[in-house]
C-alpha cells in the first residue's frame, strides 16, 4: 500500500509539475533564488522554464512533509531540499535511474557464521571516492566499476579510479547514458576480456561517446569471473557474501531517493522496481536498526556525504533482490 501511495505522488508530482503557476510570490521566490545558488543553477533561464522549475520545487517541499511524516522510528531517513528538488518525479527517473536488474537466482550457499556486528570495507583502504554521473544514466556502469577497483585493491593492487566511460562506450549490450544492466556490462567484461584501464587514461565525460579500443598488452584490470544471486529473505548470507567477496553491485528502486539527506531508508521504496544500481561497501548491526552502506553516484553534496544506509532484514527496496559479486 505504501509503494502505490508513492507511485500515486510520482505521477501526480510529475503532472503538476508542467503546469506552472502564473505567478511566484516573493517568499517562495527567495527560496528558489537560494537553491538555484547554492547548486549552481546560474544560467539564465525563460520565465516559463522559471515557473515550471519553481512548481516542481513546490511539488518536493510538499513530497518532504508526506515523506518525513512516515519516517517516526529511530534513526529514521530524513528527506529534504537536495541538487534534485527542481526536477519533476519523471524527469529525475529518465536521468538518473536508468539501471535494469534482470532475474537472479535465488543464493543456495552457505551463510558464513561469525560475522563481525559492524563490517566496512572503507575501513580497509579499498573503497574509491564517491562519484558524480552528473546527467547520464550510467550508474550502472559505476557500481561495476566501483566493485572492480575495490577488489583489484584487496588483492594488493593499488587503489586506482578506473575508467567508467570506457564501460559506457565499450559496453556493446547496454546503451550508455540512457541505462543498461550491471549483470549484462560484467558478462560484457568477462567475454570480452577487456581490461579496464585507468580514469586518467580516459576520462569521464557523461555522455555516450565513440569506444576507444586498447591493446590487450595494455596495462589494465581484467575480471575473470562474477556471481549474480537473489539474497531476498536470506540477508545475513548477503552480509558474509560481503566479507568474504569485497564490495556488492546491487539494483534497486530509488525512487524516493531523489528527497534523501540522510538517515536510514525503511519505507518509500519497493521491492518490485529496480531502477538504480549502486555499490554495497559495508553494514552496521550494532544499533537499533541494522543498515546496509551503500555508495550511490550521485556526488558528496547528497545523502549522507554521497552514502545512503538501507535498513537491512526486510529487502528494502528491493537490495537484496539482485546482488553481484566480482572476482579477478
């Protein structure tokens, strides 16, 4: 019931959100100045584009409220005014959530016993900083990446930024900044033994471009293989998969993330629309409710420095629904 009460605010949000108001009062006005200054929404814009950005920031003052009203349990998720807040609900989906996640197999291993309370492979040295995709749809090509330097670091290797466009021109079965799986870019990777070389060596330009194709001699990372499994109802095993494997790629459904300043996400997210792939770096079982850590791509100024937590135990949003592990 609660994801179709969000769904029913998605829809009417983005609706609403194309019809302007004839007018801003000079209150709201002060507050759409400081947010087009604070993210950098400086250029000059036609007074129709104004009031339109102007509607959708009024439509996501009014989504907080309905959201941070749901939000009463301890440590509970805070939503608010974030880089997202003058985009429709349609209009942040059609850029940033551009992931497929694709069946799984259901997990049939062993859950691993004595797992530590709290376990963060930041702690370690081996997780990159976060990213920004800026407006592409390519978080599906960061989390793989995400995961590949991580694991290339635990192995000795030193932690390097690979290149993310380098997937999102190369990756020939997906379709660059207008989405693709996670699964389908690592069997892309494993197929094609391509290696992945450094982000200085070719950098980010958050666009689809023309593969620039290295030689197999080249200096690189190459995956040699990865698992792609269902955890839903089994979470505890995800958590060892954690440990013992490095750094997850997971697809879920951020939706409602587009309101997130921090806090544990324990509502507003379904388990039946996958939409966004991020990277699962660690969990913390020692409080009251025990949360995932998640890295997202969507840069340091949101969430919490670039992280969400996801409570886990209930497959909140779909996290355990699709989760891959990389081996090198």
């Amino acid at each position: 019931m609660e994801a179709l009460l969000l769904l029913t605010g998605v829809l009417s949000a983005a609706a609403c959100c194309h019809n302007a108001p004839t007018e801003i009062s000079n209150g709201s006005a002060g507050h759409l100045q400081t947010f087009r200054e604070k993210f950098l929404r400086l250029r000059e814009v036609s007074s129709d584009e104004l009031l339109r950005r102007h509607r959708c920031f009024q439509d996501a003052t009014l989504r907080h409220v309905h959201l941070n009203s749901l939000s009463t349990a301890p440590q509970s998720a805070r939503y608010g005014i974030n880089q997202f807040s003058d985009l429709s609900h349609m209009e942040f989906r059609d850029i940033y959530l551009r992931a497929v996640g694709g069946r799984a197999p259901a997990f049939s291993g062993h859950t691993v016993k004595g797992l530590p309370a709290r376990f963060d492979w930041r702690d370690k040295g081996v997780v990159a900083p976060v990213q920004n995709q800026l407006a592409c749809g390519s978080c599906w090509a960061f989390s793989v990446v995400g995961a590949v330097q991580s694991v290339g670091a635990m192995g000795g290797s030193r932690l390097q930024q690979l290149s993310v466009q380098q997937v999102v021109d190369c990756s020939y079965n997906n379709e660059g900044c207008s989405g693709g799986s996670p699964s389908q870019a690592l069997s892309w990777l494993k197929q094609s033994k391509v290696k992945l070389v450094p982000q200085s060596e070719y950098p980010y330009k958050a666009e689809t471009g023309i593969c620039h194709f290295f030689p197999l001699t080249y200096d690189g990372v190459a995956l040699k293989n990865y698992t792609v499994h269902n955890f839903s109802g089994q979470e505890e095993a995800m958590m060892g998969e954690l440990v013992q494997s490095g750094p997850l790629v997971v697809v879920v459904d951020a939706v409602s993330w587009q309101d997130y300043l921090g806090g544990i996400i324990q509502h507003h997210c379904s388990s039946r629309w996958s939409n966004h792939a991020v990277l699962v770096v660690g969990y913390d079982t020692t409080g009251e409710i025990p949360f995932w850590i998640v890295q997202n791509s969507w840069g340091t100024t949101w969430g919490n420095e670039g992280y969400v937590y996801v409570q886990i135990g209930a497959n909140v949003c779909g996290i355990s629904d699709s989760v891959a592990a990389v081996f090198l």
